[in-house]
C-alpha cells in the first residue's frame, strides 16, 4: 500500500474531539498529524507534476514553433533571393 492511500484511511470519527483534551489518547495527534503532513505532501506532488509538465510542453511546443518558422525564412529567403 502506497503511502498516499495509507493517509487516505486514517480519518475517522476522531475529528471531533478536542486537540487539548488531556485524557485523549495521544495516537489520535499523530495520527492527525500524519494524515496533515501526507495531505500536504501529496498537495506539493500534484504541484510539482503539473509544473513539470508545463515545462515540458512548454518547451515541446517551442521546438516545434522554431522548426517550422525556420523552413518558412528560410523558403522565404530562397524566393527572395531567387526575385533579386
């Protein structure tokens, strides 16, 4: 089991309780703290996917865009050369 399903299940009727009762087990603040760090965790994963994912693209598209406007200077040129 990833550790992205495991802070899915620790979630339960505990979320009621109060953080400063003193005769509170103290497994249910780690637990609490577990699920808040892997929640945040998996928020930073899914940033930095989609960052990189941007930037791949990104740069995809950028190679693409030169090549063609390249064969079409360079076609350009040829003609205009070609006019002269």
């Amino acid at each position: 089991m990833s550790w992205v399903q495991a802070a899915s299940l620790v979630q339960g009727p505990e979320e009621e309780r109060d953080v400063f009762d003193e005769e509170a087990d103290e497994s249910l603040l780690v637990q609490r703290e577990w699920r808040s760090h892997m929640q945040r965790r998996v928020k930073e994963g899914y940033r930095d996917g989609i960052d990189a994912g941007k930037a791949v693209t990104l740069q995809q598209g950028f190679n693409q865009g030169y090549k063609e406007g390249a064969e079409v200077i360079i076609n350009y040129g040829q003609l205009r050369g070609t006019l002269r």
